[in-house]
C-alpha cells in the first residue's frame, strides 16, 4: 500500500489529469461515487470490500472505478480525504472559537452542538470510522491524521481551557473528548440499532436534541445552555 499522508488522493475535478488519461467527462460525479464506496467500507471494512462491490453499489462499471480512483488502496484513501476535506469548516469554526468573547464553558458547548449537527448531516461517517478504526499500520495513521487529529487539536484546548478555569469539572481532557466524540457518533451512526428500543431516530429533531442534551449532562453543562 502506498499513501501519502501530505497529498490529496482525490482525482480533481475541473478535467486536468495524470499522464496517459482521459479527460474526466462532465458525467462522472466523483463526490458520490466516493460516497458511495464509504457506504459499502463501512459496512464491511476494507478487507472484505472489493471495487467490483461498491461499482455495482453505485451502478457503475468497475472500469470506472479504478479509471478515476486507481487501486482499492486509493479508492479507500480518497474517501478519507473526501471525508476530512468536507470537515475543514467545522474544524475551522471549533477553533475561532478560542477568539470569541464567549465564556470557557460556552465555547465547549458550542463546539459539541457544531460537531452533533456534522454528525447527523452525514450519519454514516461515524460507521466508516468505527471500522476504519479497526485498521493496523499506515492505514490506520493515515486515518488518525487526516480524521482524527484536526478535530482533536481544534476541540482539546477548549476542553482543556475550561477545565483550567474551573468552569468543568478537572480531569483528563483526552479521555474526556473520546468518550464525548464516540458517545456521538456511535449513537447516532448506529440509530438503527436503537430503533428497536427508541422512537428517536424516527423524529430527527427530537433525537439531535436529546443526542445534544445528554452530552451537555455529562459535562454538567445542560443547565447553562
């Protein structure tokens, strides 16, 4: 497998080209079928996931597939990078939170509400990171620091400023933002399995208020919004 971590893999999209292919035509909408092969990655994790399965899951020729995004190894890091490329701005707002007048405490929620309102704008990230996350070796660094890391180092020093401050309870930050962010996605990315015990998924608003709601409580945070 040959990623790397600095270069986009993403085939682009104004029609320039590598050495020895054609054009790209208007037809081809290169953003769903990566989405498309996110869906069938993260139903079943790279290993068991062929281009021949997510081709006729997006109702394309395979040819297709490996013409724009070359081998699987590719196709699955040009996911991550569709993945992380679509995450820049709420990645951005959580940290120009740090240069807003609001208090420590604020800046955290307003943070969990921008990443709960990602979260169920796209539910099935949450599933392809839980079995990407299952990955070894390079794949699984190229996830951590095209995923994880950017949301990480935006989200860490709020929690670790409020914290300081007192105005949340003292204890360790990282344990603290994975419990939170895996609390999020696994429940919403998994919403299917709750169907059977809940009504929530079946009422989206009521269910990013309950998701959000309950988040704020286990910072103690609920009563201050």
């Amino acid at each position: 497998m040959s990623i790397s971590l600095r270069q986009s893999v993403t085939p682009a999209v104004n029609g320039r080209r590598s050495r020895g292919r054609p054009a790209r035509s208007a037809t081809v909408d290169a953003a769903a079928l990566l989405k498309h092969a996110r869906k069938v990655f993260a139903r079943r994790g790279f290993e068991a996931t062929s281009v021949r399965e997510i081709a006729r899951d997006a109702g394309v020729d395979p040819a297709l597939m490996a013409h724009y995004f070359g081998s699987k190894d590719d196709l699955w890091a040009a996911v991550v990078d569709q993945i992380a490329t679509e995450a820049v701005p709420m990645i951005e707002a959580i940290a120009n939170l740090r240069k807003t007048g609001l208090s420590r405490c604020e800046r955290v929620m307003h943070a969990l509400t921008i990443l709960v309102d990602r979260v169920f704008l796209e539910p099935d990230i949450g599933l392809f990171f839980s079995t990407a996350a299952t990955e070894q070796g390079e794949r699984l660094t190229f996830l951590v620091e095209r995923l994880v890391r950017p949301h990480h180092d935006a989200m860490i020093p709020l929690l670790d400023d409020a914290m300081r401050s007192g105005e949340l309870p003292k204890s360790d930050p990282e344990v603290v933002y994975w419990m939170i962010v895996n609390a999020i996605s696994k429940t919403v990315s998994y919403s299917h399995v709750l169907e059977s015990f809940s009504s929530l998924p079946a009422r989206p608003r009521a269910f990013k208020r309950a998701v959000l709601g309950v988040v704020l409580s286990m910072l103690g945070l609920n009563s201050q919004w």
